[in-house]
C-alpha cells in the first residue's frame, strides 16, 4: 500500500461535529475519555443528557411480546427497566402498580428481542462499500492509491462511526471493532450510545498484509519486527488504560493479534499474556484464506489453527474469527481449548465459502457472529448464517436445521459469551442489562406475527426495528437515531467517499470483473 499523506479536505471541523455529535471531543486531544457530547454540538444531542427520555431511570414497556430467551418468549407481558437493568417481567397491572413513575413505551404489537452482539467488525471499511465485495479476498484489485490514504483522520473517524450507526440501526447494541489504533476514534465511537469492545490489533511480521496467492508464491520466512511488535503492544497498553470500563462499562478493550500469517510466537505470548492478566477476551483473523493456510503450513510445517496451538494461543478466552478453511484435525484442536469461533457468514458467503459450521457444532465449539467489513447489518448475517449452514450440512431431510432460534441465539448469547459478558448480556433475564431491541411486528411482511424469531430471521427488515436501548438509555426511538445527526452523516459520507473515489479512480480506472458483454 503506498504511502501518502491525507489529502487536503473540503470538511471543515465544524461541519464533522454537525454530522457527527459523536465526534464531539476537544480537538487536539483525540482518544480522550470524557463525557460524549459536553462540547454541546450544533445538530447532535448530548448523549449525556438523554436519559431515558422521561422519569429518569424507569421505562415499562407494556402490554408487549418479550423473547427472553430464545427458548422463552412471552405474550402480553410487560417489562420494567430501572437504570441500566432489566429489573421486573410481570403484568402490565403489576409493574404499573410497582413503578408508578415509569415512563410508559406502548408496547402493543411490538417485540423485545435481545440486542444482537457484533464480534467482528472492521468501521471505517464503510469507504470501501461497492469495491470491496466483489474482488475477492485479499482484494485483488491493484490500487495506485489506497482510498483510506485519502482521508484525514477526522473522515476516518466520521466513515467509522458510519458503520456504527449502521450497526445500530440493524439491531446492534454491542459491536467489537477489530482495528489498530482505535484511540484515535475511540471518543466518537463511545458517544453514539453503543456498547464497545475495542479489539486493539497488533502484528509483528514486516510488510504483513493479508496473505494473497501472489505474495505467497514468491514469499520467504517470515521476518518478525520486535519494534512492531512493542508498537501493537503499546498501543493496546494504552487504550485499555484510557476506555476499559468507561462509560458505566459500556467500553471494554481487548488485545488482538491481527492475523495468523502475521504474527510470530512472541506477539500471541504476548496478546494472551495481557490478556490473562486483565482478566479480558482476545481475537485474531483465522484460517480465512486458502493463501493464508499454504502460507502458515509452508514456513511453519502446520495449519495455522496447529500454530496457534502449539504457542498456546487456543483457550477459552480467545474468540478466533472466521475458520473458514479448517479441517477434522483443526476442529479437534479448536473444541479441545475451549476456542470460541466468530462467523461472519454474509462476508464468508460473499467470499464464496462456507465455513464448516456444522462440524464446529458437532465437536462443541462455541459459535458467535459478526459482519467483517463494509456492512454492519448483524441481521443480515443471521439469515446468511441460517440459510448457508443448512446447504452446508447437507441434511438427508433438509431444511430444519439450524433454526432461526439457533442463530439468535448465535448473535446474541453466544456472541456474549465471546466477549465475556454473557452474566450481563445476551437475554432480557431480570437483572442483565438493559440492551433491548423493540420490533415492530405489524408489518405486512411479519404478520402474522406467531413465532416473531422464525418471521423476523425469515422474512423481516432492519427497519422493522422501531426502537434501540443500551445500557438503560435509548438511542433510538421511533426510528430516529438520538445520538448523532443522522441525515447530516448521511450527506458528510457520501461526498467524502465520492471525492476519495474520484481521486482513485483517476489513477487506477476500476473495471468490473467477470461481465460478459454484449
Ligand atoms: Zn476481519
């Protein structure tokens, strides 16, 4: 990727802190915890102010369908939120009688569907929406210029928080950014309501990008920086310092190693090490490309799935994301350790594979979700997930496993478990946190809304989700996102992209591959 300095921007700051409340931070003190919003944005309201948009502290969402569990949805309930907890299930009468001050949400023809957990996400690949899918991966496309080089680091913050909103506005309530250097973007990211975990990424081997057929064909040993390696560590150092536990816990930090073909033994020793002392999740890309696999195999005589075992990187604390070219020994591995595998199903789909779900099930690997890059919509990949496990399982009576059931539960509790917050997170039991999804299920394509989970996975719309709480507060409601001026980071995003693509495309025409033509 060549280097290149950010080009000069049409944006002024005033226009960013416009479109984004979230990127409300005193300038020249980036990455700084404090109170989102403080600055008292033009456009964006101040999250701090938000509360529960009533009698602080109490909402009782009536009269309504509460998916508890996946396996526990109940009708005509109501649920109390006191704080940032799930505090009472109950009759409308009851609950009313007990907390007469709540504010009331209508619940009437809606449901409460736990908040889904991303556990891999890459924000500001949103810039490379329309390019990226359609490659390949690595992407194969030989840029003159990277199109990332071509933002400042306020644009880059501002595609970033693009993708969180998204996230939001597809049923997301936690999102795990899987980046290096998200101090820089940290601030903006914490004040769109979101919950966050931060997955630092370090990586130690020089040039290292995602393995391609092309690198590994002429490729050497691998070469490890020490001077890499201290950098990634540091910094992973130093946002764990500065946001694990922020915001009420909303915030959590994780290291990650970056990639398998990336890292040398000393950086997962290392990546693990910090994370058993802070008693934290850790990730890594694994076994996602068949380049990748040749690679670790050729330069270190085993998968890497058998790499990362043999410098004890497997355990229950890691969430490895992807295995989408793993085999019967590497399964084996993975179950034994305790490893909790993340599948991003529409981008593994996109990629044209279909990872081995079925017998990651089989052998007991815990699975989690996530989306990767350039999309956010964790609704989304639960239906890829549902309908590519079953072509893949290949059933001899097809079509009725896994259940939608299944992949909720997938993005939800076991997503939660991946970032080990599974005590508070993941079902609308009393005493979790308050992370609610309200669905508005009189929809002409829900209805009959019988068995809301199956309807929704099948045949619902992002948009039938009406209203989103985290930790307690709203952050949506009625379709509005509170946190952030939506329409203006709507506009701020497209005419960066357009002038970053612009001045892409000036050197390096983009052609698309594989039409045939008339
Ligand atoms: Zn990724």
């Amino acid at each position: 990727m060549p280097e290149s300095r950010p080009a000069p921007t049409s944006l002024s700051r005033r226009e960013l802190l416009a479109g984004a409340a979230a990127l409300a931070v005193p300038s020249g003190t980036p990455g700084t915890p404090g109170t989102p919003g403080t600055l008292g944005t033009p456009l964006g309201t101040p999250l701090g102010t938000l509360g529960t948009q009533g009698t602080p502290g109490t909402v009782l969402f009536a009269n309504t369908t509460v998916v508890v569990t996946v396996d526990d949805v109940r009708h005509d309930v109501s649920l109390a939120v006191e704080g940032d907890r799930i505090a009472a299930i109950g009759t409308a009468a009851e609950l009313q009688q007990r907390y007469p001050q709540a504010q009331v949400y209508d619940g009437r023809g809606k449901a409460l569907i736990p908040g889904l957990i991303n556990c891999h996400a890459h924000l500001a690949q949103t810039l490379s929406r329309g390019f990226n899918e359609d490659y390949g991966f690595p992407n194969s496309y030989q840029l003159a210029v990277s199109p990332t080089s071509l933002l400042s680091r306020e644009e880059a913050t501002l595609m970033a928080v693009v993708g969180a909103i998204e996230a939001l506005k597809t049923g997301s309530t936690t999102v795990v950014e899987n980046v290096g250097g998200t101090m820089n973007t940290a601030a903006a990211l914490a004040a769109t309501g979101l919950r966050w975990v931060f997955a630092e990424s370090a990586t130690d081997r020089v040039g290292g990008s995602p393995m391609s057929p092309e690198q590994l064909a002429k490729s050497g040993p691998p070469e490890f920086s020490q001077k890499m390696r201290e950098e990634g560590l540091q910094r992973i150092t130093a946002l764990h310092s500065a946001w694990h536990g922020k915001e009420n816990g909303r915030v959590s930090v994780f290291p990650a190693a970056g990639l398998a073909e990336n890292s040398s033994p000393e950086l997962l020793t290392a990546v693990r090490a910090f994370a058993d002392k802070h008693d934290l999740g850790y990730t890594i890309h694994l076994s996602q490309s068949r380049a990748e696999v040749e690679y670790v195999r050729k330069h270190h005589g085993m998968s890497p799935v058998g790499f990362l075992a043999k410098h004890n990187f497997l355990g229950p604390r890691l969430f490895a994301a992807h295995c989408r070219y793993v085999d019967a020994a590497d399964i084996a591995l993975l179950a034994k350790s305790g490893t909790i595998v993340t599948h991003q199903a529409a981008m593994a789909g996109n990629r044209g594979v279909i990872p081995p779900i079925p017998a990651l099930r089989a052998a007991g690997v815990p699975i989690a979700m996530g989306t990767d890059n350039n999309t956010t919509d964790l609704f989304e990949v639960m239906r890829v997930a549902l309908i590519t496990e079953r072509v893949r399982r290949d059933d001899e009576f097809p079509g009725v496993r896994p259940q939608p059931e299944d992949v909720l539960e997938d993005a939800t509790l076991g997503s939660a478990r991946a970032v080990r917050q599974q005590r508070m997170l993941g079902t609308l039991e009393i005493g979790k946190k308050a992370d609610i999804l309200v669905l508005d299920t009189q929809r002409i394509h829900l209805v009959p809304a019988v068995r809301i989970i199956s309807a929704w996975i099948h045949n619902g719309q992002p948009n039938d989700i009406e209203s989103v709480m985290v930790d307690g507060r709203f952050v949506m409601r009625d379709r509005k996102v509170l946190t952030v001026d939506e329409p203006r980071l709507i506009a701020d995003a497209d005419r960066i992209g357009k002038r970053v693509w612009a001045a892409v495309q000036k050197q390096t025409p983009i052609v698309v591959p594989g039409r045939r033509r008339k």
